[in-house]
C-alpha cells in the first residue's frame, strides 16, 4: 500500500529533531570543556590573556545545533506543506 504525507506538523518535528541533535552533539562539547581547561593560555599584545582555540564555542555547541536545527527545520516543514499541496509529498510503500 502507498502513502503520501500531505502535511508535516512544524513545531513537533522541528523539537524532536532539534533535541536529538542537541543530544548527538553533547559528547563534542565534553571534549571541548576538557580540552579548554587543559589548553594553555595565551597572551594578546595589551596583555590580555585569552585561550589557544575557542573550545566554549565547541561546548556550547549542542545548545548553538538546537536551536538552528528548530528553526531550519520549521522553515523546512513550512516549505514542505505548500509543496505537498501542490505537487503531492513524499511516498512511500508499507506492508502488513
């Protein structure tokens, strides 16, 4: 039997997808913590000390994927419905 998805709800796949690849992202930021405070610092010209490389970008890296992945996921699924009412949606066949 074939199926067509005519419309996608926006808000809950956009936060399954959006805390999946928050989840899927959290290992990075652990080894990004780790090798901040392990990194030396380094010294700017005024005197300023600052680290080698951003690791705290990289740990809050999850938290950056969540919230972009929502909103290019409800762009994605705003997209979709009015393609889907158009042309159709996806297919696909299912078997009992």
């Amino acid at each position: 039997m074939k199926v067509q998805i005519t419309n996608i709800s926006g808000h809950q796949t956009s936060k399954v997808l959006a805390i999946t690849f928050a989840i899927l992202t959290l290992p990075f930021s652990f080894i990004a913590l780790f090798f901040f405070f392990i990194t030396p610092e380094m010294e700017t010209n005024n005197g300023k000390k600052i680290p080698n490389f951003p690791f705290l970008f990289f740990a809050l890296a999850p938290l950056f994927y969540g919230v972009m992945f929502y909103f290019m996921q409800r762009l994605f699924c705003w997209a979709y419905n009015i393609v889907a009412k158009k042309v159709g949606g996806f297919e696909f066949e299912t078997s009992e």
